[in-house]
C-alpha cells in the first residue's frame, strides 16, 4: 500500500487524510466495509491504537459508522463523502498557497498562473 508519514504531523491526522482520501477517490466504495483495525494497522505499519483513533475520527465526521459485531463501514451519505472531497482539496490549496506566499506569489497571481495553465 506505500504508507508514508511526514515528522511534521500526527500519524493520526496523516492517518484519516489517507483513509479520507480512499473513501472519496472510490477505493472503499459507499457502504463497503473497511479491513478490520489490525489489519490496516499492519498494512501502514502503525500501533493498532493510533488508527483507532484515526477511525473514531472519521467516525465522528460521518464518514464512517460502526455496526458491533460487523466492523466498520464507509457511509452512503454521498453529501458527507463530498464535504470531504472539498475538505481535502481546501487543504490542498492552502498548502500550495503557503508555498507560493514563501516565494513572494500573492493569491491573485497564483489564481492567474492556475487559469492561465487551464487555457494551454
């Protein structure tokens, strides 16, 4: 699977943005269910305990619900799937955008270099 973590932030939170990420690109479909934690666990080589709270997170978001003695599933709600669709690539483009600014490019500038790569 190729889990990388970056030192800068918490395994956990790089942990849902992955898992997030799965569910909006379709790789775990609407109502599909999840491996179960260990397993997850041991595919991005991290502490059960970790991906749990990664999980619980989403959970939390409505990503995911938990049925007791089945596992966890991605919702149908395709509205929650979609907020985090925009939530991902909001975070995206504040990144990109910090980036820029350390080069001295403005919002305006950078919105114009963006347009201008779409027209060619």
């Amino acid at each position: 699977m190729g889990w990388e973590f970056d030192r800068d932030r918490p395994i956990y939170l790089q942990l849902e943005d992955r898992i997030k990420g799965m569910i909006v690109l379709g790789a775990y479909p609407p109502g599909s269910k999840l491996p179960a934690v260990r397993e997850l666990a041991e595919a991005a080589q991290v502490n059960p305990n970790t991906l749990q709270r990664a999980l619980l997170d989403l959970e939390r978001e409505g990503l995911l619900f938990a049925q007791r003695t089945s596992g966890r599933f991605v919702t149908e709600d395709e509205g929650a799937i979609r907020a985090a669709k925009e939530g991902l690539a909001r975070a995206e483009i504040e990144r990109c955008l910090a980036a820029l600014h350390s080069l001295g490019i403005g919002a305006k500038e950078a919105a114009e270099m963006i347009l201008g790569q779409e027209e060619g």
